[in-house]
C-alpha cells in the first residue's frame, strides 16, 4: 500500500488510534492500552496471537521487577524517607546561589533511583522544593520546569519501568548482548550525563534570574538532618551494589558461587533488590507508618492499588502489544524498509530524538517503546550503528520528553499546578530544557562521550 509494507501500516493505525483516545477523548493511558492491545489483533487479523501476548508478561520476571519497585516507591513516600533525603540536602546545597533549584534536582535524583518515576516525583518532591525555590527568586515558571525537567531523570534511571521494557526488547532481538545487572548500570550512565546536563542548565539560569539561596532561617541544620536522614542514604546502595556486584564483579561471584550460582544470582538480582529495599524502608520508617502493625501496613498496600495498578496495566499491556508485533515479525519488515531507505547512521542520530520528542507530545514512552521500540533499534544496528547504545538511550529520548513536551507533558502539568505557573511562560522555559535534552541525546548517540557500563 503506497509502497510501504503493511506493517508501518499498522503502526500508524495503532498510533492514530492511541493518539484518539488519549489526546481526542482524553481516556486514561492504561485504558487506552488495554484497548490499544484489541485493536491492533483485530485490524491484523491474528487472533492466535491474543492469548500469547496478553500472558507472556506474566511469565517475564522484567514485568514483576517494574510492579515490585512501583509498590517500593509509595512505601518509601509513605515512610518519610523522601521528606527526611530533602532536609539533608538542603542543609548542604541550599546555601548556595539557587540552592533551592540544586535541592529539588538532587532530592529528585534520589527519588529516581528509588522509585523510577517521572510525574510521581514531581508530586513527592515538588510539594516541598517549589515553594522553597519561589520564596528565593524564583520565578513559579522556572521553579515549575525546574522540577518537572529533575523529576523526568525517573524515566531514565533505574528501576525504571521504562527502562526494564527496553530491555526486554533488546533481549529479545539480541539475546544475551548484555546482561540484565550490565544494562542497569549503562542505564545510570545515561543517568549521570544527563543530570549533569541539567545541573548545567540550572547553573546558567541561577546566574541568568539572579537567584537567592535559601534563607537560613529556613535550611535545616546539617547535624539535625544527619541525625534524621542519614539511614536513609543507604538505601540507593540497596538497589545499587547488588547490581554492580553481578555487572562488574562476575568472576568474584563465580569463584564463589560456582558458574550455576553465579547465573542464578544474575537472573534473580531484579527480583530481590525491591523486596529487600522495602524491608528496610519499614524498618528505618516504621514510626510514620505506626510501628510493625500489620493491618496499618495492609492499610497502607491498600493505598497503592490506586497509584500503582494504572501504571503497572499500562506496562503490561505495553509488553503484550510488543509481542504481537513479534509475532507478526514486523520488526524485520520495518527494519527492512529503514534500510532500504538508505539514511546514514549521522542522519538517524539528528532525526529519531526528534521524532521521538514528537511522538512524545501525544504518546507516553512506555506506548512508544512498546510500538516502535524493536524496530528502530534494529534498524539502527543494520544501518551501522551500535543497537545497544542506541537502545540505552531509548527511555531519554521517549519517557523523559513524553512528561516535558506539551499537551502530553505530565510532569509539566503536576509542576505548574504546585507552582501556580501559567502555561504561556512555562513552555517557554521548557523549551529550553527539552532542546538541552534533545541535543545530549544526540551527543550520547554520536558514541563521543564514554557511557559507565557499555
């Protein structure tokens, strides 16, 4: 049909049709996934593939660790932790010049690594840093950017969801070319370039305003936020060092462990770490949940079915869809026809994180992943590129952009809403950080800059 193979049709169905309902009828994303998943079996007429796809993600261990670590994050809210890692980094950075800007990106940094979510941090940490962050001069619209464009390194960082999803993808298409505890640790290389390229990009705009450092009426006293906060340092190096420990130290654990139990730690490592940080955040947080009271801490699982379902369905229905465009082998029909179009590796670099940036404005990364995911990495490997990096680099340029880029931006939407920004002037600052973001991902793309991990 006009010379493109059907499967680009039915990516462009599927994408017409997420975009409808979404954006047109305003229906929640993980309705609209669900719906998504039908849709896409109907118009391809393969219904021996319903059943296959809609279970293989329960059968993937990637899908109980991106749950596992959804029901962590509200445990680490519920016991304070957040409120407790903020006091301590505004006793240190908020005396500085913006130091209130320096307390919402690194107090979001830390969310990220606990709790892998974009507009989720943005409500943790923005209730307490937006205010702060006005009351020294800033503007509510650089103050509302400021968090929204800190708390989106959730999307990039792990345990994202997003991130654990692109993985499976590339499993699936390059099976065994990089182990699960080895991407992670790539993933928090990614993580650092661009924290420090927002850290840039806040520097010049403190210098740009003029912006106060908090008053010290108003930071805590670093002793004080020690005494308080410092257990719950501990916890990114929970999640962390088991990860490293099965990426950099292989052979340490197979001299102990044995070639077997070394393998058995490395496919299990995803499924302890959430439990264990979740033990520890009760253990550390036990009096703001009421002590070991069971049924205050069934109360409290409860209260995540609300905030985790929707995400955990939207994933879910996420990692089915990408097994229907297995089954139907598009990627290598789609793969087949980037090829044929003859673009050179430097063309795609300029041109795919600003297609993404696009597909943002309407599709949230997880849904962009899921549809195009297999695809485009593929054809970057055939067209010369590194797949690897090109898919380490996938959650930055799809979950990051998808909460910064108007009219999806969610994170954009939660911030203005703490900060009482209107929408003219924020966009006009998030334009700014969206373009910073956008040229580090081609950078990244490029290979110039060294990645920990890959």
């Amino acid at each position: 049909m006009l010379g493109l193979p059907m499967a680009i049709w039915y990516l462009i169905f599927l994408l017409f049709f997420v975009a409808v309902l979404f954006v047109g009828f305003k229906r929640p994303i993980y309705e609209v996934m669900a719906l998504a998943f039908v849709f896409i079996v109907v118009i391809t007429g393969r219904f021996d593939l319903f059943w296959p796809s809609l279970l293989y993600p329960s059968t993937s261990s990637l899908f109980y660790a991106i749950f596992a670590f959804l029901v962590v994050a509200v445990i680490f809210d519920e016991t304070k932790v957040v409120e407790r890692i903020i006091n301590l980094i505004m006793s240190v950075v908020g005396r500085f010049r913006g130091g209130a800007g320096y307390v919402a990106l690194l107090a979001s940094t830390f969310m990220a690594s606990l709790s892998g979510s974009g507009p989720g941090n943005v409500a943790t940490t923005g209730v307490f840093t937006i205010p702060t962050m006005k009351r020294t001069g800033y503007s509510p619209a650089l103050a509302a950017t400021t968090e929204m464009s800190s708390s989106m390194l959730g999307n990039i960082i792990p345990p994202s969801g997003i991130v654990l999803l692109t993985y499976g993808i590339l499993d699936e298409l390059h099976p065994g070319s990089i182990s699960s505890s080895a991407w992670m640790m790539a993933a928090y290389g990614v993580g650092l370039w661009f924290f420090l390229q927002r850290w840039l990009t806040l520097w010049v705009f403190c210098r740009y305003y003029k912006v106060e450092p908090v008053p010290a009426r108003e930071r805590p006293r670093l002793g004080a936020s020690l005494r308080t906060g410092w257990s719950a340092l501990l916890l990114p190096l929970l999640i962390f060092l088991p990860l490293l420990l099965d990426a950099q130290m292989k052979d340490w654990l197979t001299a102990r462990l044995g070639e077997a139990g070394a393998e058995a730690y490395s496919t299990s490592v995803l499924m302890f770490t959430p439990g264990l940080a979740a033990a520890y955040a009760l253990g550390i947080g036990r009096r703001a949940v009421g002590g070991f009271d069971w049924r205050k801490i069934h109360a409290m699982f409860r209260k995540t079915i609300d905030k985790v379902v929707p995400i955990g369905v939207t994933i879910y229905m996420a990692y089915a869809i990408s097994q229907v465009f297995v089954g139907l082998e598009a990627t290598n029909a789609i793969e087949k026809w980037f090829v044929s179009l003859g673009l050179p590796v430097w063309a795609l670099i300029l041109v795919l994180p600003l297609f993404f940036m696009v597909l943002g404005m309407v599709l949230p990364g997880s849904s962009q992943i899921a549809i195009l995911g297999g695809a485009v990495i593929a054809a970057f490997g055939t067209l010369g590129g590194d797949p690897v990096l090109f898919a380490a680099l996938l959650p930055a340029m799809t979950g990051a952009l998808e909460g910064m880029t108007p009219p999806l931006a969610l994170g954009m939407y939660v911030a203005m809403g703490i900060a009482g920004s209107g929408f003219k002037e924020t966009a006009k600052l998030t334009i700014v950080w969206v373009a910073c973001h956008v040229l580090l991902s081609m950078v990244l793309l490029t290979g110039w800059l060294p990645i920990y991990g890959l």
